[in-house]
C-alpha cells in the first residue's frame, strides 16, 4: 500500500442553493495550493431537500477524489411485487415471451388473470422522457401488486406464492424507480484530473490480454497506478464471444486492438489529460494479400459474433447497434494480434498467419498460438474458400486498419480510446444518445425499461469548462445506494461541470479504485466483477 498525506475538505449542503465547492485538494506543503474551479452546487437528484455532503482527498499532484453523499434512509420506499406479463396480440412483438413492459391491453389482460386468483394489481403507464433522439413518449405499461412490504423476504413470500400459481414475478424495491423524488441515499466518487497540476498519465489497461476478464482492483495494480475505474463494454458471455473482449473500440498507448459499433461514441484520452474528449469514431481495416484487397469485418474478437451489434449490412439481425445483442455473421474476415490471447479463435473455416509481410502459414481450419511478430486473418464462409485457393505460403500479405474522429487519426501513440455510450451530456447541454447508440429496443421495451429508465450503478467520464476530466462512478442496486438512471446520470454530469460527458460500463462493473483501496460498493453478490478494461491514473 502506497502512503501519502490526504488533504480533506468536507462540505454539507442542505436545499438547492449555489454553492462554489472546490472538487480539488492542495498541492503538496512545499508548493502554494492551486485555486480550485467553482464547481455547481447541489446535484439536481432526487427530492430537492435533502443533505448533501462532499469530502475531497487528494491522491496526487493534479488528483483528487471527492465522496459526494446525498441523502439519506427514506421510510417511504418499499419492497413492491412486479409481474411479467405475456404479449398479445396487440403487443409490439406478439411472439415475444413474457416481460415486464408491454401494452396496454396485454397488462390489462394479466391483471384480470391476477383478480381470478385473488390477487390486486394495478397497470401503471411507464413513460420515456425526451431525449437528445427521442421524442417524450409512453414507454408501455407495468403490472405490479397492490400490496407492498418493508422487507425483501416479505415481497419473496408473495412471489413464490404467485409462481406456483403460473405467473412469473420478481419482487422490487421503489427506490430503484428512476425518475422519482426519492430522499436517497447516493453515494458518488469523482476522479478530478487538473492537467494544469497533474504531473502522471493517465490512460487504460486490458491487462494481460484481451480475452480475459480481470477485476478493476487487479487491473490497477497490473499498472501500479494510483487511481482506476472499469472502462467499455466487453464480452462476459463466452456464447457471445471472447470474454473480455471489447465490445466496441479500444485503443491503448497508441495500439487500436478492438473496432467500433457502428459510430457509437467513445472517450479519448491523453497521458497528460490535456485533451480528453467525447467523438464518434470511424474504423476501416483492410488485407492486401498478393494483389488483392479485401475490406476487414473486425480486429481481436471471436469471428462471426458481434456484441452490441453494429456491424454491417450482411449481419443478422441489423447493421445498427444493439446493445446487449449478439448480432451474426457467416460469411466474415477478422485480423487478429497476439494481444486477443494466448490463441485464436479456433473452429471451421481457415487463417493465414504474416509475419512482416510475407504469408507464414495457410491453413484450412482456425486457430493458432501467434508468435512475436505475427498476426492473422481469419476467414469464414465464402471468404474461406477464397483465401485458401488464392494466398500461398511465401507470397506478399499485409493488413492495416485506421481509426479516425472523421478526419485526424485517433490510432497514434499515447493515445487512449474507450468504448462506451450512450453519450450524456455535449457542449453543456444534456445530450443522451439512447436510439442511436442502441438502447431504444421498440419491440423489446423492457430493454429500455430496465438499463435506461431504472437506477442502475453506472459509470461515466468527461471533461469540464476548466479542462479537468472527471471519472464518476455511482452505487446502486443496494438499500444503501439507490443509483442513477441514465437520465439522472446525464444531469449528474452536468451538475458537476462537464460539458462533455459519456456513459461507460455500469451495473456489476461499476468500481472505483485509490490508492489499492476499492472505494464502491459492488452489487453483484459475488463482489467485484471482472472486466474488460479500465482506466488508470498512474
């Protein structure tokens, strides 16, 4: 464990006044303290008056890390019984199985089910708020019971009942209602990197390679760095591909390992933190094998399998992002380095391993441990016949790929890219990207219902007016930490100075990191969650 001095500032703020809070510490004794930037006041969650209280540490020259804790125990909330009901005729998607938002008329029909069997519900409308791609809407209806309790185990009683009576329930806490005027608690951690002070650098890790998940702890302490969050989506279903994998594009000290979805956003990282921004990036790759030119459907993942989605045109089932969707395809070309893992992907089809520019190997099925120096390019479907009966051991092959915000290369060395979405907040306004980036699921409203408009954990990065970037990380899922939605996540951001602002992994993902200490509360029940990438202050 590293030992420093911590600086602490504490401060309490009751009401919805405007308060200059400084989010920075001092500098160390031998040096005058930079001013710290005026930040706003009290975060606009949750019911208006409540208590909020910010502790600032700092944890390195240009670092600090600020606890904000809003809030408190609300008696109001309670443990509630909510039932999935089955699609209809009328519903959006009448072969769907049963969910939890549907129609009007499908929520009707399972209420009337529940009153045969004794039971009172009411159907509730859910509404979808405006957005920066969304027009304010009714999302579609819920169903829950009447009756509510002041413990979990007491709405688990009910839920087991109702289930040996054929119907399919969970049981839920209202504090986890997005939107509503709940007195809290919350708990934020913010990461404040000043790069007018800030003397690191500051960038992203997969750890040892890319198809393997660790925990944020462990990712940090790979790098020795003194700070770290969890990063981009990835891979957790081997179904879905490589776990670990990026879901998305990444690209660490300059080495772009991973393409996009489709122009979902990302955040862009200098090591000084002089330039972090929100752009939507743009990836081409393409193999030159004697003579020809073949356009590359992806770089380090499991060939055929798309997380997230947003490929192109010949993948089933949509070009445009998904999220949480393993989109298909089989007919593909993948290049692959020896950072994806100790192997590629192995399995029907064929591969090609360069070492420089010269073809070392063609092989009629997939898989290979790549040596130092080489990389490979995986064929399936009509490509793999054409690969083998046109390249020759010997014979000239190269592949090259480019990742651009629209005209200057992202690709270049000490350059950081993350993979995220939806965005939140641009040029100081409140900017969520939910249709574009693929969390706006029209026949699955559930989908929407649950990761959108549900306090969640969540994680999220941007920069301020000051040029600061901010690292933020919100508990949830917990009676003790309520979490955001991403609408309360987007005017988080904004209530704490960014002007740009996007969303990065969340839920079980969501961990902070000082100083080898973890400083959140993981929700998954099995702790802290492996995952694909992190961010780290060293």
């Amino acid at each position: 464990m590293r030992t420093h001095n911590p600086t602490r500032l504490a401060v309490a703020v009751v009401g919805a006044a405007t308060l200059a809070l400084p989010l920075a510490g001092t500098t160390a004794v031998a040096k005058p303290a930079p001013k710290p930037a005026p930040v706003p006041g009290p975060l606009n969650l949750g019911s208006p008056d409540q208590t909020e209280t910010r502790t600032t540490t700092m944890v390195q020259r240009g670092v600090t890390h600020t606890l904000i804790t809003r809030g408190g125990t609300d008696s109001s909330l309670r443990w509630i019984v909510e039932v999935n009901m089955p699609s209809q005729a009328t519903s959006p998607d009448p072969d769907a199985p049963a969910r939890s938002i549907q129609d009007k008329a499908a929520a009707e029909a399972t209420r009337a089910r529940l009153a045969d069997a004794g039971f009172a519900a009411t159907v509730e409308a859910v509404e979808q708020p405006a957005v920066a791609d969304l027009p304010a809407s009714t999302l579609g209806h819920r169903l829950r019971l009447d009756q509510t309790f002041a413990t979990k185990a007491e709405a688990d009683a009910l839920v087991a009942d109702l289930k040996a009576k054929g119907f399919s329930t969970r049981s839920w806490f209202t504090g986890w209602d997005g939107g509503t005027q709940a007195k809290g608690p919350w708990r934020i951690n913010v990461l404040t990197i000043d790069p007018k002070h800030f003397k690191g650098e500051l960038g992203a890790t997969f750890g040892p390679d890319l198809a393997t998940r660790e925990k944020t702890t462990e990712l940090a302490a790979f790098v020795g760095a003194r700070a770290a969050i969890n990063a981009g989506f990835f891979v957790m279903d081997p179904k879905a591909g490589a776990e670990g994998d990026p879901a998305g594009v990444a690209v660490y000290d300059g080495k772009l390992v991973s393409e996009t979805i489709a122009d979902r956003p990302a955040l862009v990282l200098d090591p000084k933190a002089r330039h972090t921004r929100v752009v939507n990036p743009v990836w081409k790759g393409e193999a030159r094998l004697d003579g020809q030119r073949l356009q590359l459907d992806g770089i380090n993942r499991v060939i055929g399998l798309i997380r997230n989605c947003g490929g192109d045109a010949t993948d089933k089932v949509t070009a445009l992002p998904l999220h949480d969707v393993t989109c298909t395809d089989d007919a593909e070309l993948v290049a692959y380095t020896p950072d994806f893992a100790a192997s590629t992907p192995a399995g029907e089809g064929a591969e090609v391993v360069l070492q420089g520019k010269r073809v070392v190997a063609a092989k009629a099925t997939r898989g290979t441990a790549l040596k130092a120096g080489q990389t490979s390019i995986q064929a399936t479907g009509a490509y793999a016949q054409q690969l083998l009966s046109e390249v020759q051991v010997g014979e000239r092959g190269t592949w090259t790929q480019r990742l651009t915000d629209g005209r200057a290369r992202l690709d270049k060395p000490r350059t950081t890219v993350v993979n995220g979405g939806p965005e939140l907040v641009r040029d100081g306004n409140l900017f969520v990207t939910q249709k574009r980036d693929g969390m706006n699921q029209p026949l699955n409203p559930s989908f929407d219902y649950g990761w959108v408009l549900q306090r969640n954990p969540r994680t999220f990065a941007g920069v301020d007016a000051q040029g600061r970037t901010l690292l933020v990380t919100v508990d949830g899922r917990q009676l003790t930490d309520l979490g955001l939605s991403i609408p309360e996540a987007a005017q988080v951001a904004k209530d704490l100075g960014m002007t740009d602002a996007i969303n990065l992994d969340g839920g079980g993902s969501t961990a902070m990191v000082v100083d080898d200490e973890l400083v959140t509360s993981p929700s998954d029940a099995t702790g802290e969650r492996g995952v694909g990438d992190a961010i780290v202050v060293e």
